[in-house]
C-alpha cells in the first residue's frame, strides 16, 4: 500500500531555514510527481511545489515561495524534500507530501512547521 512519512517539521524563528523529508513506498516513486502542501489552521490545504517525474523534470513553485522554497528529489531513497528557507510567520502550517496514483490522490500524515519569533 501506499504510504507516504513526512519529517523535518519544528518550530524556526522568521528568517530560518527548514528541511523537509517524505519517504515514499509501495509504489513506483521514480515514476510519479511529487507535491508539497501546506495547511494552515482553519485554512484549506493549499499546493506548494511540485516535482515532475519525467525528465526534463519540470518544477513549479506556488508564487508566495518561490526564491525561498526548493522542492527536490532521490528516486534512489524513494524521498522527496523541500528546503525552504527565508521562511516566514505565513509560512506555519502543516506540511504534506502528495502522490496522485489514479484513480486516487494520497497524502502522508504531514509535519508541522512553526514559524515564530
């Protein structure tokens, strides 16, 4: 079965840096884009960046972090990452990885981010 783990999440003063890690099985992670959300409280879950699986790998970055947020990927270790840095107080949230294996959508179980000073 698909399972997706998220990890990397904690609490960062504005301005701090952050790597998150998704570890992926049961499915054949070098073949599928990957995509990072985030959910803030009492807020829909929204689309963060994504990483195609062809190459060229295409990469799109939702416009409020693009130039702090760098989605990337090891189809050796099955993980997915997303470094972002300059973060901000708009940044918190819970953070999830996604895979979209019609005619499903699966999501990990997320890490939370804390952007506080």
């Amino acid at each position: 079965q698909v399972q997706l783990v998220e990890s990397g999440g904690a609490v960062v003063q504005p301005g701090g840096s952050l790597r998150l890690s998704c570890a992926a099985s049961g499915f054949s992670f070098r073949t599928y884009t990957m995509i990072w959300y985030r959910q803030a409280p009492d807020q829909e879950r929204v689309l963060v960046a994504t990483i195609a699986a062809v190459v060229p790998v295409q990469i799109r970055y939702a416009n409020s972090v693009k130039g702090r947020f760098t989605i990337s990927r090891n189809n050796a270790r099955n993980t997915v990452y997303l470094q972002m840095t300059k973060l901000k107080t708009e940044d918190t949230g819970v953070y999830f990885c996604s895979v979209v294996i019609p005619p499903s959508q699966f999501f990990g179980q997320g890490t939370q981010v804390t952007v506080f000073s």
